[in-house]
C-alpha cells in the first residue's frame, strides 16, 4: 500500500501534464480551424459575386490557418482526427474545388491541398451544391453557356464517389453526401433541360416572327 501512495501521485501528476498539453494545443487549434471555415465560406461567396481574385486570396488565408491548426496539434496524434478540424478541411477543399471548376482551372488534389482524402472527397461532394447554385444564378441571368459543362463536372464528381464503397469511419460519412449529391444533381439535371427547352422555344418563335 505504501508503494502504491509513493508512486500514484506522481503518475497522476505525469498523466495531468500530459492532458493539459493535449488540451491547451485543442484550444489553440480551434479558434484557428475557425477562421479558416470562415475564409473558406467568404470565398464561397466571393466566387458567386465573381469575384475570383479576392476568393484566391480568401482560400489562401484559409489554408495558412489551417497550417497552423495542424502544427499546433502536431504533437497529439489523436487530436488529428478531431471533428473540427476535419470541418475546416471539408469547407476548404469545398471552396477550392469550386473555384476551379467554375473558373475552369484544374482540380486541386487532395496533397495539393494538404488535408485528409475523406475530408476532400466529402467537400468535392459539397461543391455539387455550389455549383448548382451558379448554375441557377446563371440561367436567372439568361446564360446558359457554361450550364453542360457544369452539369457534366457534377456528373464525374457523383461518378467518382459512387466508387468510394468504403466504411463510414473511413470515409467520414462520404455515403450521406454521395446521396445528397445525387438528390442535387437530378434537380439540376432537370432544371437545365426545362430552360435548354425554354430557350429554344423561343429562339424557335424569334425565327419565325423573323420570318413573318
């Protein structure tokens, strides 16, 4: 009894060190992947404005905060996989991917990005969302050039995580988002094709009173 009184204290007091240096580098890294969900989601509007350069630099603002985030818990290998920091990953892959597919650049990859593949496949999955909301934008401002392509680019990324059959806790719910993402597209799908026919029926009429 008398060894378990001399040598409790200072394993407790070893393990107490330990969960307040683990808990310090959580509450460091929280405000940080914070502002990071912020930049990304002011990005996001950003490029609904069109306003490419200011979400560019919104996106690298996001990822520099995220750096941080990843270097403060860095030493806590279980804190990697921590909710909020996955949160801040998935909105800033969602942002830089539709900044590319919408500006026609190349899609970043998930190294390019520096963050978690099931992080980037569940903000691919969200990106579906935004692009249909330019989509829309576009075809409430009688442009529909760009709405195939749109349309197609939603389709690879459905194609895509359709193949992803893995676990939940491997993939971070990616199967939820997988039929949120075909939900979206099918609306889409069909809300393209109604102003496709629209806009041919009256080019139709033009032609014909054209002709009158």
């Amino acid at each position: 009894m008398s060894q378990l009184r001399d040598n409790l204290p200072s394993i407790a007091e070893r393990i107490r060190a330990i969960f307040l240096a683990k808990d310090g580098a959580r509450e460091k890294a929280l405000p940080l992947c914070r502002d990071s969900v912020r930049y990304s989601s002011n990005a996001i509007r950003a490029i609904h404005r069109r306003q490419f350069t200011k979400a560019k630099e919104l996106l690298g603002s996001a990822q520099n905060q995220l750096k941080e985030a990843e270097l403060t818990i860095s030493s806590c290998s279980e804190l990697k996989n921590i909710g909020f920091l996955k949160d801040a990953q998935k909105e800033f892959a969602e942002a830089s991917i539709t900044l590319a597919l919408i500006t026609g650049e190349s899609l970043p990859s998930p190294d390019e990005l520096d963050i978690d593949p099931a992080a980037y496949l569940n903000g691919m999955g969200e990106a579906v969302g935004e692009l249909r909301r330019y989509l829309l934008d576009s075809i409430r401002q009688g442009d529909l050039s760009r709405g195939e392509q749109l349309l197609e680019a939603m389709d690879d990324i459905y194609d895509v995580l359709l193949t992803m059959d893995f676990p939940d806790a491997i993939t971070g719910g990616l199967r939820r988002t997988t039929d949120i993402v075909r939900s979206v597209l099918e609306k889409t799908r069909s809300d393209l094709t109604l102003a496709i026919r629209q806009k041919n029926l009256e080019d139709s009429l033009g032609e014909f009173r054209g002709q009158a």
